[in-house]
C-alpha cells in the first residue's frame, strides 16, 4: 500500500511537451486518487450514459447492515460479496438478466467520527465504518426482489436503513457514479480535512477487490465494459506549446505547475480559499513532507 500512495503523491505532477506539442502527464489509476477518480467517473459515464438514459425507468437501491469497527472491516466488505453471489444466483434475478435488465452495484464504505448525538449523549456508532451498496436497477421488479432477498438474509438489519426509490430525473442515474468513500472529514468545528488514518483503514479493508460491478449481459448493455485495467495510465493532450518540462512545485504564495528550466508558470493556485484550508489542516493533524523529500503534490490531487 505505502508503494501506491506514494505513486498517488506523484499523480501528474510532471507535464512534459514534446517536440510536436503533446503534452502528457502520468496518472496514478489509485481509487483514493480525486483526479483518477474523477477520470474513471467520466469513462463509465461516456460508456453508460447513453445506455441508462434509454431507459423507460430506472430504480436506484442502498442495500446496508449494522456498522463494524476496523478490525471486522475487512471480513465485512466479504460479507456483502457472499451475500450479493446468493441473490444473483437465485432464480428470480437469473431470469431478470436473460430477459434485457441492467444495472450497476457499487460497493462504498465511510467513516462514522460522531462522538455525540444531537442531545449530548455519546454515538453509540462512534469510531465505527459503515460498508454498504448501491445499485442501479432498470426494472421494478427486480428491484424490489433484491431489496426483499437483502432482508431476509439480513434479518437484524434495520428495515429503514434499506432504500429503494424510481430515478426522477434526468440524469439522476449521475449517483451511481460518485466516490466511494468521503475523502474529505469535518471536525467539530467544522473544518475540514483529509482523513488519512481512517481512509488507510478502507484502502487497506477494500485492496485488490472492486468497486462497481456491471449487471446484465453484453447484449443487453450494447457496449464494452469499463474496468480499472482499461484507464489510460497517460494523458495526452495535444497543444501548440513549445517543448518544455513543467512539475508540480510550491512558492511562498501559489503551488502550481512551472518550468523546471525557466521558471515560468503555467497553471498558479494561490495558497488560500478552501482548498488550501483542507490541506493546511490535514498538514497540522498529520504533519508535513520534510523540505529535502518529494515536492508536495497534494494541491493536485485535490484540486
């Protein structure tokens, strides 16, 4: 794992021009990665969208059990897997995929850091990580039977915590597609961070194994499916610029991109507003890259 967050410390902080004006920068592929993540959300929603919005309805699921702390995480996240092999193996849902539905599960899991509930007296789920799916469903029935099979297995998970609701709006299908856990945690206070010791717990928790899972046959999606393996590791972008070799650096004021050669600035952040606020804060709570280590990319992949 360290092996990948540094990879992700380095995640296009290179842009290199050729000599005919490509520009390329390399990317990490890691999940916790905004900038991979955001890359991956656009490939599914490019290859997906135009299926999904064919679709006369579409049925939008959360399927969850009871809260569990770190070290059950990993065996818990096993659990939802088994238990989603015993529902699409039943009879009922076989049938649904030889007759055209479609769908998408995503696995997501977040962090519970409530102390205290709203009157005062302590979270009883504090300190806990909440794993749990989504799907995306294009038949009501189907849909229905998932959420009643889900419970039935279940039978100690609160009826309330499973959703199912019709997909209203034009593009509502977007949901499935956002991140799968919340980089970014608030303090009491309210301000804002990156919360690097209970994500490790997740990425750890959620190593090797994947996150969305296409439902349906291919004949019934009419397209490819969209996987990690198929990212591009590379941006390429052509340009009318002239050769030059531009990192990821910091000032005193801005951090942006700069030729290493010259100097000049090709993209500049200023070092305030919220963005910079998330990292001075996760800096104070984690500590910061001694000066002689690798140059800070972290505006990068936030911004």
């Amino acid at each position: 794992m360290l092996k990948s967050y540094k990879n992700t410390w380095f995640c296009s902080s290179v842009i290199e021009v050729d000599e005919n004006g490509m520009a390329k920068a390399k990317y990490c592929k890691n999940r916790w990665c905004p900038v991979c993540q955001r890359n991956k959300m656009g490939a599914m929603i490019n290859q997906y969208g135009p299926r999904l919005e064919r679709e006369e309805e579409l049925w939008f699921l959360t399927l969850t059990r009871q809260n569990v702390r770190a070290d059950k995480l990993k065996h818990e996240i096993l659990q939802y897997q088994e238990l989603w092999r015993q529902i699409s193996k039943s009879r009922t849902y076989r049938k649904a995929m030889k007759r055209g539905v479609i769908g998408i599960r995503k696995v997501e899991c977040t962090y519970h850091g409530q102390q205290f509930l709203k009157d005062g007296s302590p979270d009883p789920w504090y300190d806990t990580y909440h794993a749990h799916n989504h799907l995306l469903i294009s038949d009501k029935e189907l849909a229905e039977f998932i959420v009643r099979e889900w419970k039935r297995l279940n039978p100690d998970c609160s009826d309330d915590a499973q959703d199912i609701r019709r997909v209203k709006t034009a593009g509502g299908y977007l949901e499935i597609f956002k991140y799968f856990t919340k980089l970014i945690a608030k303090d009491a206070s309210g301000k804002r961070f990156f919360d690097a010791v209970h994500m490790d717990v997740i990425f750890r928790s959620m190593q090797g194994r994947r996150v969305y899972f296409r439902l349906g046959t291919v004949k019934a999606w009419g397209c490819e499916e969209v996987t990690e393996e198929d990212e591009d590791q590379m941006a390429v972008i052509e340009t009318d610029a002239t050769p030059a070799f531009y990192q990821w650096g910091e000032s005193d004021e801005f951090f942006g991109y700069y030729d290493v050669n010259t100097g000049e600035t090709l993209t500049e952040l200023p070092k305030k507003g919220r963005l910079f606020d998330i990292i001075t804060e996760s800096e104070k709570r984690y500590g910061k890259e001694e000066e002689s280590g690798p140059a800070s990319n972290a505006g990068n992949c936030l911004a």
